[in-house]
DNA sequence: GAAAGTAGTTCATTCATTGAACTAGCTCAC
DNA sequence: GTGAGCTAGTTCAATGAATGAACTACTTTC
C-alpha cells in the first residue's frame, strides 16, 4: 500500500498505522520479527519475498523506528524496537481472525505463559495466573491446526515448529 | 496486496488472514463499514479510492463472507456480516498503535459503552460495569487527537464526527 | 419525459512487484 | 595474501495493479 504518499484521512489512527505498517509484506516481516528472525537473508528465505522488497519494507520499518538497523562486526542484524514490540495485539488479533475462520482443526500456534505454562486469552493474558504477559514471556508452539511441513525442513522453518519464546533469536548454526 | 495469488505461508494464520484483508484500502473500507457507511458512493467519498478499486475490494469482502451486498428495490447495500464484525479487535488494534505513537494529542477516537458511557479499555472491556462490550452496542465519538476537518463538512464526514453505535447506518438525508 | 442520482465499467497512464542475475564486502582456510 | 564461499543489498526487464477521469446503464423524482 501507501502510494500516492498516503492514505488522505488526517482524523483515523487506522489509516495512519496502515501506512506504516499497510503495505504488502510488511506485518509478514513483522511476524517473522516477533519469531525470531534477524538476518536479511532468513527474512527473504522465509518468506519467498523479493530481496528488492525486503531491502524497501526494511528501510521504512527502520525508518519508522518500528526496527532498528544493528550492524556488529559485519553482522547486520534487524530487530524490533519497543514501537515495533508494541505490534503484538495487531499481529495477535490478525492470528486470531485467521485461526477462526481458516483453520477448523483449530489455531496453527498456541500462545502460552512460558513462566507457567498456562495458555494465553485473546487478549494476551494468562489464563493460569491471570497476567498481562509481556511479549518476550511469551512462548509459542504449534497449535492443533498446525500442519508439519512437506519437504526439507531449513534451520529456520524447522525453528518455528518448535517451542520457543518471541523475540528470541533462531540460531541458524548450532552454538559451537 | 494477495498478488501472484497469495502467502505461501501455509502455517500462519496472519498469511490467511492478510489475504483476505490484506490489500491496500481493505480494511479502509471495513473501517467505514464498523462506522456506518453502506452505500457504493459513500465508500468511495469517504476514502477517496477509485471506484474500480471499490468495486473489485467489494467484490472480494462479499465473496470471502465479509460483507454482504444487499438490493432492496434498487438500492444496493453493503453490510458486514458476523464475520466481518469478527474483524473489531484488528481495526481496534490498528487505531490503539496508531493513536499511541501518531497522535500526541491524545486518541483520535474514544470508545464507549453506549449502555452505560464508560469508556472501554484496550482489550475492548467497559470500565464501568467491566463487560466485554458487543460491537453493536460500541459508542464512538471524537477524542481528544480529532481535529476538526476544514472544508465543506459532507454529511457522512459529519456523521463521523458525531457521537454514534458503531454499524448504525449513516443517514444521508434527513429522514422525512 | 427530462433531470438528477447511483452502481459500476472502461481505459490510458503511472507506479509497484516480481524474479533472476549481479555486485561488493567480509570471513575463513590454506 | 589468495581464493572460495557467504551475506547484504542493487539492478533491471517484464508483469500486474492502482490511479483518475470519463462514460454507461439503471432508477427515482418531479
């Protein structure tokens, strides 16, 4: 989205988050954020976007101080700031719409409390301790909907069948 | 967005989800939906979208079971349906960032319930009587981020500034 | 029956996306 | 250091979608 420049409505808050987060491929990028995704090319592999995209929808999230941009080393690195951090319920809600309507097995990944186990509402709290669970405590794993993939599972992919917490990076090379 | 056909994603629900009200100008138009509009003409004003845009965006929300498009002695509706109702908690997600990091002033829209004027609290819950407040019975009125639209006000952009229920039908000419 | 309104189409132009190939810089082994 | 290999990011031709303005077809109203 966003092309002449915008969306023209000055007193809608939806229309100026859509231009920031709105156009094709960015709430994807985003997702693959809150999994664990940091490198350029895990990004484009990921999800089978085009690097010329990927380099454009980087450079506003960037831009935008939804991610930032750490480069250590010869390491380029994307994560998350607390703006982009602040997403959640959108992605979350989104999840949701998705589960309820496409995925009559059930949701493809069950959120839950990692420090307790207990499983998360749809508003994000736990259901065992009654918490607001802040996004890092957050544990994702598949859900009864989720179905293996076909085909050679890649390091990342394989990372994303697993049980782990959001934010935390996918290791694309066992720790040596 | 949805270009080639789709995501390829087949485990993500956000994919799904982002195929059905993914594209550019989608959830514009279920926003002005949750607020009232229903006729062809109204959408296109309001958004200042073309209309082959509409058109075909229509098209694709009544096919997906969104909306639903109804022709009553020649006059042509388009309503959400319980499914599309489904989408609040993603516009309200979208409004809430919008409002937090784009509109210093405070939100641009301030949500109530209609019963009881308590105002509701992120996760949509009434913080007078703390129910989970149904869409129809959501009161939405200017906040203190609205800024009042210079120009000639037309009576839906009217309506919008007017304390309303959400779905309540937006009355073109005074009813006679 | 003429005027005005509405839903929707058509079409040339502009702009974004696609996908594949390419560049440039770094790391590591030898 | 030289070469192999990896990674971030660019380039570019082809395709497809968005834009905006003009137009069609149908209704209602007076």
């Amino acid at each position: 989205m966003a092309l002449p420049s915008t969306y023209a409505d000055r007193n809608c808050s939806l229309a100026r988050s859509l231009e920031v987060v709105g156009e094709r491929w960015t709430l994807m990028i985003v997702r693959d954020a809150f999994f664990g995704v940091r490198r350029f090319g895990d990004f484009a592999a990921q999800l089978g976007i085009p690097r010329a995209v990927l380099t454009s929808r980087l450079k506003s999230l960037v831009q935008e101080g939804v991610m930032i941009r750490e480069e250590d080393g010869g390491v380029v690195e994307y994560r998350l700031t607390e703006k982009g951090v602040a997403l959640w319920p959108i992605v979350r809600a989104l999840m949701g719409w998705g589960d309820a309507f496409y995925s009559p097995a059930g949701e493809k990944r069950t959120t839950r409390h990692d420090e307790d186990g207990g499983r998360l509402d749809p508003d994000g709290r736990c259901e065992e301790c009654g918490a607001l669970v802040p996004v890092p405590e957050i544990r994702i794993e598949p859900g009864p909907g989720y179905e293996p993939q076909p085909g050679g599972p890649d390091p990342v992919s394989a990372a994303f069948a697993t049980p782990r917490r959001l934010l935390e990076p996918v290791m694309r090379q066992p720790a040596g």
